[in-house]
C-alpha cells in the first residue's frame, strides 16, 4: 500500500501544468523532489530540481569512471607499473614538498 500512495504523491497531471499551475509544481518538486508528469494515463517526463539532476549526472559519471578504472586495473600488466618513489625522485620531488603542498581534491 505505501508503494502506490508514494507513486500517488509523486506524480502529477499534464492537465494542471495546462491550468497554469506550473509555477506550484516547480515549487513542489523543489520541495519534496522528482515528479512523474502523466499525460494520458501514461508517464511522460519526470522532473526534477537542478541539484538532484546535477547529483544524478554526477553519480551516473562516477559510477562510468570507476568502471573504466576496473576495467583497466584488470587488464593492466603491473609489471610494467614505475613506483612513485622513482616518479618521484625523476620529477625532483621531494617528502618535504609533498608534505608542503596544498590537499588535493579529485572529483
């Protein structure tokens, strides 16, 4: 039973954004999040605010880079890896630069 009242609560009509109530339905999805907008008993589109798409585009990204980093992790010869102590000392870097240096953040 909760399946269908969510279902309920989360979509909405075709005929109220023809009623000009689409100010109110932006202001809801913000609200409380996604709707399904139904046209002809049939789901049409679904909305959703900028930051939870922005947060869907940004999971659906991280999820195809980390299976690319799989796959190349599977596939790589680590005979053929240089350690970063020998990466390091051919840049010139130093413990007391990395300790230096500002934190990184990889997104």
């Amino acid at each position: 039973m909760d399946g269908v009242i969510s279902v309920i609560k989360n979509t909405i009509s075709i005929s109220q954004f023809n009623r000009g109530m689409a100010g109110k339905i932006f202001k809801l999805v913000k609200d409380t999040g996604p709707k399904v907008v139904m046209k002809n008993n049939v789901p049409e589109c679904v909305l959703l605010s900028p930051e939870a798409y922005m947060k869907l585009v940004d999971e659906a990204n991280d999820a195809r880079l980390a299976l690319l980093a799989e796959r190349r992790l599977k596939h790589e010869d680590m005979s053929k890896a240089i350690p970063a102590d020998d990466v390091f000392k051919e840049l010139g870097i130093t413990a007391e630069d990395l300790k230096s240096g500002d934190e990184v953040s990889l997104e």
